[in-house]
C-alpha cells in the first residue's frame, strides 16, 4: 500500500523596498524583461520587491519573484495629469453642446447657452491637481529558470470601492487578481465592522471545482503588520509583518494544508502581501474620489477608462 504524502508547509519572505527607483535590481530586472516571454511588463513599470522561499529541508533561502508596479497609474506626472484632464473636458464639452443640439453647428443663440453652461459646469471648471488618477496595480514575475514568467496581477477596482465606501461610511479597499491559466478573477475585498479597526479582507479562491473562503484578519494587537489567515474557518497561516524594515517587509507562513501546496494561491497571497504596505495610500484615493463621486463630478474623474473596460458585459451581445 503507498504511503500518503505527507503535506508541508510554506513559507515566503516578501521584501518591499523603500527606495525602488534605485535599486541595482530594477537595472538588473529590466535587462531581463527585453526578452522574456510575457507581455505583462510594460513600458511603465518599476520593480518595488522581491520575493523569496525557504527550502523546507535545508532551511534556506532562495529568491524566487520580483515584483513590479504600473508607474503610469500610481504616480501620475504634471504633464499626464493636465493630458487627462483635456480628455475629461474635452468629452464633457460634447457632452453639454448635445444637450443643446444633437448634431451640426450652433448658431449664435444656442453657442452663448453653451458657454453659459461651460462656465457653471464643475468638470469645466477642474484644476489638473483635482484629477484622482491614482489606482495601485502590481504584477508578481518568477525569475528562476531560464526564462522570466508572469505569475499573477493585483489591482484596484476603485468603482467597487467608491460604492462600498459610500455605503459603509468609510474608506474600504477593493482589488482583484487575475492568475496565469485560470478563467475567473479573484476579489479581495475589505469590509467594515462596527470596530472599525482593524482591517479585514475576505477573499474568494476557486480552485478547480472547490472554492475556499478566505479571510485575513489583522490582529489588534501585533509589532508590525500582522495578519491571520484562515480558510473555511479554519487557521491557515499569517501574515508577519517586521517593524524594524525600510520598505513593508512581511514573512508568509502557511500551515501545513492543501492550499499551502497550491501554487497560485502562495502567489495570491505574495500580491496581497505586497499591497499591504501601498493601503494606507489606496485608502487616501479612494477618500478623494468617493468626494468627487459625491460632488457630482463626471465618472472619468472618478474612475479611469482602463478600469471601466474591466467591467463590460462579455453577454451584451446575446
């Protein structure tokens, strides 16, 4: 009779660092990314971390991933920030002229009540600096092998945030993952308690034809960024974040079970794990666009093209 293989533990090191622009890795890495085979490395990105595992028999380390960050969508310049808001007040200018008139041009009469409702409109009257463009976006790489592969993207899905903010009163972030060789995306979504503090997430992972709910609860009391990890209600792990760190540096530790053998979801986790540090940030943004939002400004100041394309009915064409 075989003997049942006995399932391991795991355990990642995330290390986020706090000066990425001048990291030896990034010069390093995007060597590397001219000819690797993925197009999930754009022209945009920076590398903010790597990732490494320990060996369960020798207990060493060995590193494993780096991770990069879209530059465009989180640190958005002057000039990008004045192009965006072109574009915004460009599409609300046709916006109000087709209130006036459908088609053609306006006679003298109809481009005077233009102008007048130029002057009042509040997307008109925008500056650049009122623009909310940031949205974190992050993409974990595996550089072992010969050959660099995309592992997983995490993301901001600020409409998500914006509705859940505006119903609970409080700042709530919303992200989805999407995986190599899996159909469906993953939320990872914050929910708010009657103690506000601290933070809970809950994630939904499919894997196959079993789905498992997770939760990651940070803890009340805890040195750095500590998170409990369970799935089905069950203890899986935690999240141990260091105090004593530069960047928001965390160990992942997972318990011995089946998902702590499942690939996809240590890279989850990697993703989620790295976000931690940018949600103080994420939580700023979404206060400013759930005031815009309330504000009454135009969606494209709240909720980028990009992001919206995200959310089209593949079925609407049924």
């Amino acid at each position: 009779m075989a003997r049942k293989k006995e399932i391991q533990p795991r355990r990642r090191y995330v290390d986020m660092w706090a000066f990425p622009g001048i990291h030896p890795t990034n010069v390093e890495f995007l060597q590397k990314m001219k000819t690797a085979d993925t197009n999930h490395f754009t022209t945009h990105m920076d590398v903010v971390g790597s990732v490494s595992e320990q060996c369960l028999d020798t207990r060493s380390w060995e590193s494993t991933h780096l991770i990069g960050i879209r530059t465009d969508v989180w640190r958005s310049d002057k000039a990008e920030m004045q192009q965006a808001l072109a574009t915004i007040q460009k599409q609300r200018r046709t916006e109000l002229k087709q209130t006036i008139k459908k088609s053609g041009r306006l006679d003298a009469k109809q481009q005077a009540k233009l102008d007048e409702k130029i002057e009042s409109d509040q997307v008109m009257n925008l500056g650049a600096d009122e623009i909310v463009k940031r949205r974190l976006v992050l993409k974990l790489f595996k550089t072992t092998g010969e050959r660099t592969q995309w592992c997983g993207t995490i993301e901001q899905v600020t409409l998500a945030e914006v509705n859940n903010s505006i119903g609970a009163n409080h700042r709530l972030l919303t992200m989805v993952a999407m995986l190599p060789r899996n159909e469906m995306v993953t939320y990872v979504q914050q929910h708010h308690r009657t103690l506000r503090i601290p933070s809970l997430f809950t994630i939904g992972f499919i894997d196959v034809d079993r789905i498992w709910n997770i939760v990651v609860r940070r803890r009340w009391i805890s040195i750095g960024a500590d998170f409990e990890i369970e799935a089905n209600g069950k203890p899986l792990g935690e999240i141990d974040g260091r105090l004593f760190s530069l960047g928001a540096d965390s160990y992942i530790d997972l318990e011995p079970h089946e998902l702590s053998e499942n690939t996809q979801f240590a890279d989850l986790l990697t993703l989620f794990t790295a976000s931690i540090g940018y949600h103080k940030a994420m939580r700023k943004s979404v206060g400013k666009r759930v005031k815009a939002a309330l504000a009454g400004h135009h969606h494209r100041n709240v909720i980028d093209d990009e992001e919206l394309r995200l959310c089209q009915n593949g079925r609407s064409a049924a």
